[in-house]
C-alpha cells in the first residue's frame, strides 16, 4: 500500500495513524494530478474526498488511470456541498479555511459533483464497469456519531463511484 500527499502535515499525520494500527503502508510526497509513479504500478487507486481540492480534476483522473494496470480499479469516494440542503454548514467544513477561501475560484469541482456526474466522467474517460453507491449505511453512521458526541446530525451526501481500466 502507498498513500501520497502534497502536505508533510497529512503525511506525519498518515504515518502515525498507520504505525498506532500496526499497518505497514509506504507515504511519499506526490501530487494528486501528478502521481509520481510509473505507468501501470497498481491494481487499485483510492482517491477519498480529493477531487474538490485539485485546480485540474480531471487531469488528475487521468493521471491515476495512468498508473493502473490493465483490469485495474480506480474507485473515487466523494460527496457533493453543492445540496445546500445536505451540506454542513461552511464554518463545520474545510472549504471554509483561509488556505481555500483563497483559492476555490480556482477549483473547477470546489463545491462538489454527483455521483452521476462522476460516473459519466469515468466512463468518457475510458473505464469500464462503471458502478456507484450513495453509502447511505457511512452516512447514517456519521449522522449516530455526530449524536453519540452530543453534536446535530447532518446527512451529507456522499457516494463511491467506480470503474475499470480496460485489459
């Protein structure tokens, strides 16, 4: 397993939480639009609530097929901030920090997309297999945790999307 963030911060942050589980995962410094590893390198790539923080999205989803091999699996868990209704209030959300408040002109999926949205985006970017799940089972848990720490439950809308790279 290897997991690449631009940010030292995430990756001390990753490291901790790897070695306090007893995994052995390998964190290097990489960008997301730019992976630094070699064509056909893994038979999965996760991305988990990334793709609102680049400037080049899909320049990104590119680059991670790109590293797959083929039959491979490229799986995005997102949400969409865009449903005012479903979405946390910004000061409860990390859009809402100085560091993006600066910058979310700039990125092209700040607020969010769909879930069919990004399926139709795997699918022209060649995938096959194209699948997708709202996580209503994560949401619900999220909402009782939110209870159980005595907060307000929001159902945030979130999903996985899915799809292979052609053999």
């Amino acid at each position: 397993m290897t997991g690449i963030d631009l940010a030292p911060a995430m990756l001390d942050m990753a490291r901790q939480k790897a070695a306090e589980a007893g995994l052995d995962i390998r964190f290097e410094t990489g960008d997301a639009e730019q992976a630094p590893f070699p064509a056909g390198s893994f038979d999965l790539v996760i991305s988990r609530h990334v793709l609102w923080t680049l400037p080049h999205p899909e320049a990104a989803i590119d680059d991670w097929i790109r590293v797959l091999r083929p039959g491979a699996r490229l799986v995005v868990i997102d949400g969409a901030q865009y449903d005012v209704a479903s979405a946390p209030p910004r000061q409860e959300n990390a859009r809402n920090s100085s560091e993006y408040a600066a910058i979310g002109g700039k990125l092209p999926f700040y607020d969010g997309r769909p879930q069919s949205e990004i399926e139709a985006l795997l699918r022209a970017k060649g995938l096959i297999d194209i699948g997708g799940d709202p996580v209503l089972d994560w949401v619900e848990a999220q909402s009782q945790r939110m209870i159980a720490e005595g907060g307000t439950p929001r159902r945030r809308q979130r999903y996985v999307v899915w799809g292979e790279r052609r053999r």
